[in-house]
C-alpha cells in the first residue's frame, strides 16, 4: 500500500474527478458542492484515497466506478460536514427556556398522549439531539412533570445515524454542557474506554433515530407532527428551490404554535413561505391578525404618552480570582451590551467573604487556586446560595480532588479559565450557564 499520492496530475483530470465525485454525492442527497467547496473535496478526497491506497485519482475514478454504491456512501460521509457540539449556539436554548416551552406544554395538555415532539432533522452524530433531550427532561420535571417529550433524530448519513443511535461520546465533548443538565443522565466508562461516556437508557429512550433525506422525507413525516423542528447548518448546501421546498415541508408538518429552527447564519427572508421571524433565525406559521371592524363614526383616538422604555438591570457579577489576565478577559466577556456587569472583583476568598457581608451580587465567578483563602475554602465558609457561583479554574473539571469537591460543595457550575484562544467559545459559555443558572433559579 502506497502512502503517497501523484502530484503530476494534469489539473484537468483532477478537475473531471472531483467533479464527478460531487456530482454523485449530490445525486444521493441533494446538496450542492460547487466551487467554493472545491478545496474542502480535493482535500477530503486525498485524504479517501490514502486510505483506500491509491496514488492516482484517475486509479481512484476506476474504483469509484467499479464500487459505485459502497463508495457513494463513503463519499457520503466524507463529504458532509460533522463539525457539532453539545449545547452549540446557546441563545436558542436560551429562547426556548424563555419562550418556547411554556407554549408547548399548553398545547402537550390539550392531547390525549400529552407529549411535546420535536425533530432533530440534521442530528449529524447526535450531539444535539441529546443536548434536546437533556433539555426537555430537566426542564420538564421541574415546569410540567405529566408532560412527556419524544425527539426523532434524522441525517442523510446514515455512518452518523447509527453513531449517534450509540448514544456514546468522549467525556471531553460533554464539558460544555450546563452541569445541572448533565447530572444523572451519563455513565463513565472504564477500563479502556475510561474516556468516553455512554447516555444512561433513561435518556436514550426518549430518541428515536432515521436515515432521512430531507428532499425526499415524505415517507419518514407521514403522520407524523412536530412542536419543534431544528435543522440548523444545513442549508448552506442547498439552493434557494431547495431550501424553499424543504422548509415548506416542515411547516407542513409543524404545529400551528411550534417552532422552527435553523443555524444562526442562516436566513429564510426573502422566500415566498408563510412564516415569520420570532427569534434568532427561529420562525414560526404567520399568525392572522385579527381585523377589528371600522366603526361608521370614530372619535380621533386620545393621546397617551408614550411609556418609558423597560430598561433590564445588568446581571451584577463578583468576580474572584487572583489573577490579573483573568480579570482582564472578564472584563470582555460580562459586558453591558450582553446584560452584565463587573460589580466587584477580589483577588481571594477571604476578600470575597468580607465584601458579601455588606453586598449582595447576582452571580458569582470564583476561581480554585488563591492565597489566603481557596476556592474549596470560600465554598465551606460561605453559607448563602442566593446567587449562583460558576467555577473557572484551570484544573480539570474531572478532578476528583478540587472540581468534584468544588461541585459538592454548593458550586452550580464548572468551567475551565477561558484564554484568547477560545475567547468568543468561552464568553458565550460563560454568559450562558449564568442567565441559565438565574433563569432556573427565579422559576423555582
């Protein structure tokens, strides 16, 4: 087997090859892969064919041909992008808890099952439908407890379907997860896979999974409704005909006061569909203004003042860590135009506990390893539990020593220092487990 790849090539020959490969790839499932990708299917391509070890693509054109129903499915996989997390793009978990699921348990009571649907239509390996189903079952147990949820899991690939089907992750990837939506739902694994862990059967039998091709997914939604649809970074391979005709499908089969949800750099705007914008790119059916009849002789309205607008109080955060880089990245992350505010910052517990005898703060970031008085230390001795407290620490959430105690003590949350590097990554996960947090906290 070669591990090296013919760089001679004429150009042309290479060209005709990943054209015929895109073209099969959007034969199976629709998405376009045009110029733009072209770099992204070369490279993928390559890395294919020192698998299979061939060195020419002309020798891989052969192969293709000859193993043309194998090979499309490979491609398949190769060639659609997998790039997911728990809990990515936070604001719409944020807008459901807010606005989403208060209006699906009304309508869950109105039937005879009471159970809230949602799909997951581009499930990839199965990060969100899981991130959903942690969701829903936290949310749930604590707003409506005779309210049951079922979330069908769907992509074209069905390498990613069976994987997600699994229900297993390297423990790493869960990290971004609220802790709260975590607890209970995971089981470690040991031994040779101590670093993966496995959604506990409570968790897996509320997921249903499918090979779906969205173009042609009639047979998968007969009979079937929905009170939430995600299919969030898909689009991006489709054209505007396809788009529109997909997305006709899912209203379709959308409830008439569910929701859709697509990526955050997606857009509906601008296509001829019966939908309107309540969210960040999350739509939901037009709704019918209801048309009050015109008296024959109306009295001119009488002018009120216009109300003052409602302005939101900043989350008042105290910060606690020692050190100045930190307090510094903060200071970027807790900003007004997000709903925050630095109230205070120390430098140690034993600042921290001075300072919350004479004041009160919404959130707490307390930090593990400072002189005088520790994060463990600050924990045992500070009693009140009013506003939450997130750790930041450099240490390893695993830890038994320092993040599980740090856990047990009272702390809600966890998460690793944010550095420049993962700077926008970590300001959103940060600001969200805190409105989270508060959000939990006020309904309880």
């Amino acid at each position: 087997m070669t591990s090296l790849i013919k760089r001679n090539e004429p150009k042309n020959l290479i060209d005709s090859v990943i054209e015929q490969v895109s073209n099969v790839v959007s034969e199976i499932a629709g998405i376009q892969l045009g110029e733009k990708q072209r770099p992204m299917v070369e490279s993928r391509l390559r890395s294919r064919m020192l698998k299979l070890g061939i060195d020419s693509f002309q020798d891989y054109l052969g192969h293709l041909n000859g193993n043309l129903e194998a090979e499309s499915q490979a491609l398949l996989s190769l060639l659609t992008t997998h790039h997911t997390f728990f809990f990515r793009e936070f604001n719409h978990f944020e807008f459901l808890l807010n606005k989403g699921l208060s209006r699906f348990i009304e309508r869950a009571r109105n039937r005879k099952d009471k159970t809230i649907r949602i799909w997951s239509a581009a499930c990839s390996k199965g990060q969100e439908i899981y991130s959903l189903a942690m969701f829903f079952k936290f949310h749930l147990s604590h707003m409506a407890p005779d309210i049951k949820f079922e979330i069908w899991g769907t992509d074209v690939d069905s390498a990613s379907v069976n994987s997600a089907k699994n229900g297993v992750y390297k423990t790493d990837e869960l990290r971004q997860s609220p802790a709260m939506y975590l607890e209970g739902n995971w089981v470690r694994g040991t031994g040779n896979v101590d670093k993966f862990s496995k959604a506990k059967d409570h968790l897996l039998n509320h997921c249903h999974f499918e090979t779906v091709n969205l173009l042609y997914s009639e047979n998968f939604l007969k009979n079937k409704s929905f009170d939430l649809i995600f299919c969030r970074n898909v689009f991006i391979y489709f054209n505007q005909d396809q788009i529109q005709k997909i997305t006709k499908d899912f209203m379709k089969h959308l409830d008439e006061d569910g929701l859709l949800v697509i990526g955050v750099s997606e857009t509906l705007n601008g296509l001829p569909l019966n939908i309107e914008a309540v969210g960040p790119s999350i739509y939901q059916h037009k709704k019918i203004k209801d048309k009050q009849p015109a008296s024959k002789v109306s009295a001119p309205p009488k002018l009120k003042p216009n109300p003052a607008p409602v302005v939101e109080k900043p989350i008042e955060v105290l910060c606690i860590d020692d050190s100045p880089v930190i307090h510094t990245l903060l200071s970027k992350i807790l900003v007004p135009d997000q709903g925050f505010k630095i109230a205070a910052k120390v430098n140690n517990g034993r600042e921290a506990i001075e300072m919350l005898k004479t004041r009160k703060f919404d959130a707490i970031t307390l930090d593990m390893h400072m002189p005088e008085l520790d994060g463990v230390g600050f924990l045992k001795e500070y009693k009140d539990r009013n506003a939450p407290i997130v750790i930041l620490s450099s240490v390893n959430r695993d830890d038994p020593s320092i993040a599980q105690k740090a856990l047990s003590l009272g702390a809600n949350d966890y998460i690793e220092k944010p550095s420049l590097e993962n700077l926008a990554q970590a300001g959103n996960e940060i600001r969200s487990k805190i409105k989270l947090l508060l959000k939990v906290k006020k309904s309880a």
